[in-house]
C-alpha cells in the first residue's frame, strides 16, 4: 500500500472483481415481455410462503431472530437434519461469499470450473484470495482437472451441481472421487442451486457428504424453486467447525424477519414444490427437442434452464437473435461473461412464454437462413 496515496486505496484483488451483471428484465419502449433470464419459477412462491410474508410486515419495527431459528427448524425437519449445522444467509450468494471470507484470504487460492457460477471469482479475489479456473470437458464439471490444479495454496473448491449456466451435472459417485482426491484441510463447498428440479437416478445434491465429511459443505437456495428471489434466503449444511467460523463472521441479523417467515412457510410445502418441478419436468424436454429441431446445437440440462447455441455466421449470432428475442419482448440470458458469446441460456418458464419462445425462436433461424 503506498503511504502516500491521496485517497483510500481498495486492497489487490478488489478491483479485479468484474461486476455481476444480472439478466434482462425488460426491453427498449415496454409492451409486455417474458423474462425467461433469471431461471425464475413461473409458479411463483407458495401462497403460505406469501401469506406469511405478508403477516410478518406487521412487526417490521422488530429485529429478527439473529439465529433464524424459525428457519433452520424447518429447514432441519423437512430434511431430518440437526438445526446447528444450518446456516441461513441472504440468498447463497452471502453464504458462498462468507465461506471464501472464512478460509480462503491472501495467498490462498480457489478453484472453480470454467463456466462455474460467476460469483465464485468474485468472493475469490474479494477474500484476497487467487481465483483457479478448472476447464470442463463437453460443458461439464472436469473432476481430474480440477485435482490438476489442486496446489499446497488452495483452500476452497466450488461445484456447483448441476451447473449455471450449461445445465450439466456430475454423477455423484464423482463429487465422491473429487472429495477423496482432495487434501483434508480443503474446503468443498456444493452449490446445489437447482437441486430440487434434477430427475437423474446418478445424482444428489451432496447433503449425504456434508453429513458425514469434515470438509464439505452444500449450500441451497430459495431463489429457484421455492420462489421467493426477491426476498433473498439461501442456507447450507456444514460441519459444525464450518457453521461455527462463518456464524462468527456473517451479519448479527443478516436475514430478515419476513425472509425468515416466508422461507419456513415455503420448504414446509411440499406439493407446490412439487408441481414446480413437474412443470419444469413437462416443458425442459420441449424447450430442448423445440431448439434441436430448428437445427440448434443444446446443452443435455437437468436443472430449469436450457443453453442454446448458435453459429458464428453474422445474422444467425447468439447476439442476433438475443436482438431478435428482445424485440418480441422475450428477453433471454447473454452468457458472454461466462465465457459462452455464442449461447443463449432461456428459464424454462410457463405455457404462453414457452410457446411463444419457440415460436419467435423458429422464426428468427428461418429468417436468418433465408
């Protein structure tokens, strides 16, 4: 740090952060649009989620319970799991952000896959630490080049499974080998964002090894299936060591009394939990069979959101038809900044926006080629 700077400088790292840049939510002049860029659930929250939400703006005067127990007891009971190894945040985001605070740091580094969720490198390089970006094979979560890159430095590694934005996902016989594999004092966090809407016979979204494994930690969200974005709730599951380090660090009320209300309304509904994921169920196959058949190239995806490709031949570019798209009020996802110029990630979204989706879709690939 120079003495004799004129004003207060940030320390390295900081201003290496690229700013998160959140999806689109609407176009250039209004009209009605259909935000298929945030892989938000068309079903919306639970109607108790929401109605427990509202009951608790009546005490806003009031400071939450800095433990969320109301929370963690749901979280816990809906799960089978023991309260005190629950940590709740605002969004995972926080969560992922305070596990890089708590063990990573200057001369520290952390890994992460090459299209792994954006902000890993930001709570990387904020900690102090060196962000390790791990290629990925066919899109996916590359388990022997992540252990290639594994170095006496590292401290922190982040899967996400199944992964934003390909939709891809390991097996978790994989996570297994990749945690085998690791030094112990290596912390692997699993990111199980979109947990709730993967069908596969070969996955879990890791709760079984943070369970059991002193270095594991899985966090969720109620972002995606649960409904509840706007309020922001994430929380994980983490040796008790791990839960204790970040409990120390997080904020005294870091998530709200309404959040706290609605989350514990919401993961107590089971059958509005399942009819998200049945519809994401019926529509994943159409999107993907949908784009296939107009010639496109998409990424087999598990989770509520397809990543569909496009040539590189001006006129038929992602750009063009994300141009296009936005027209017509269908505002999809650039996943540039992921390393994807030529792709487009859509949320699987309801009848009307799918319909409409790929209607427009076959209209700009017909147009583009004639």
């Amino acid at each position: 740090m120079n003495s004799a700077a004129l004003r207060p400088e940030p320390r390295p790292g900081v201003l290496a952060v690229d700013t998160y840049v959140p999806g689109k939510s609407g176009k250039p002049g209004g009209g009605k649009v259909y935000k298929l860029s945030s892989n938000e659930t068309p079903l919306g929250p639970s109607p108790a989620a929401v109605a427990a939400l509202h009951e608790a703006t009546g005490k806003l005067e009031t400071y939450p319970d800095g433990r969320a127990t109301a929370l963690r007891t749901a979280i816990a009971k809906r799960f089978g799991l023991d309260p005190e190894r629950i940590v709740c945040g605002a969004g995972s985001d926080e969560l992922l952000s305070l596990l890089a605070y708590a063990y990573c740091g200057p001369g520290a580094e952390g890994i992460y896959s090459e299209h792994g969720f954006l902000v890993y490198r930001i709570a990387i390089l904020a900690s102090g630490g060196t962000p390790v970006v791990a290629p990925e094979r066919d899109l996916t979560t590359d388990v022997d080049a992540i252990l290639a890159r594994v170095t006496e430095r590292t401290r922190i590694v982040y899967v996400t499974n199944p992964n934003n934005p390909t939709g891809t996902y390991l097996p978790f016989d994989e996570i297994r080998r990749l945690h085998a594999a690791l030094p112990p004092h290596v912390l692997l966090v699993i990111d199980g964002a979109y947990a709730e809407y993967v069908r596969a016979n070969d996955y879990t979204a890791g709760l079984e090894l943070a369970l059991e494994a002193e270095n594991v930690v899985m966090t969720r969200t109620f972002s995606k299936i649960y409904g509840l974005a706007a309020v922001r709730i994430g929380w994980m599951l983490a040796p008790a060591h791990v839960a204790d380090a970040v409990n120390r660090i997080r904020g005294p009320f870091n998530v709200s009394g309404p959040a706290i209300a609605a989350g514990a309304a919401a993961i107590a509904d089971e059958a509005h939990m399942a009819a998200a994921a049945a519809h994401n169920a019926e529509w994943l196959p159409k999107l993907i069979d949908g784009a296939r058949a107009l010639g496109l190239d998409v990424t087999p995806s598990v989770a509520n959101f397809v990543l569909i490709h496009f040539p590189e031949t001006p006129g038929r570019t992602a750009g063009d038809a994300d141009t296009f798209l936005t027209e017509r009020g269908l505002i999809t996802r650039r996943v540039t900044a992921y390393g994807l110029p030529n792709a487009l990630r859509v949320t699987v979204a309801d009848a009307e926006a799918n319909t409409a989706f790929l209607a427009a879709l076959g209209e700009f690939v017909r147009g583009a080629r004639g």
